[in-house]
C-alpha cells in the first residue's frame, strides 16, 4: 500500500459527498448522510500519512456503504 497524505483522503471523501467536522477532543469526522456514513479520524493524522489501518477502515465504510467499490478505492489509494 502506498502511502497516502491526510489532504488527499480529505478531497477524495468531500468528492464523495462526505463533510468535515471537527469534534471535542482529537478526532474529525466526515458524514455523508445520503449514504449513512461516517468516519472517525484522528487529528493526530492532519499533516501525516494515513496510517495502513484508518485508510482500510475507510475502505470498509466506502464498500459497505456502497460508496465506492473496492477495486476502484485500490485504484485511488494502492
């Protein structure tokens, strides 16, 4: 997996549909209503690339959601 920056997956989940919000603590969420969808990162991410685990969370949310297909978040992000 290569490595992805916190701004790439930014834009690639607001092209989605997805809004930020900054949350009380150390986290930012992106929800898409229309799809029932929510992510949970940390701000610890914001400047850094996305750790192996969260950027597979994302994947699971996106397929599950029937957001994105696996094949094409591969496409983006591998």
């Amino acid at each position: 997996m290569r490595k992805i920056h916190f701004e790439q997956l930014r834009q690639t989940l607001k092209q989605l549909g997805f809004k930020e919000n900054l949350v009380k603590g150390s986290h930012i969420t992106f929800n898409n209503p229309q799809a029932d969808a929510l992510i949970v990162l940390s701000t610890h991410q914001q400047g850094d690339n996305i750790r192996p685990a969260y950027l597979r969370m994302v994947e699971k949310v996106l397929e599950g959601k029937g957001i994105m297909k696996r094949k094409q978040f591969e496409s983006i992000f591998h």
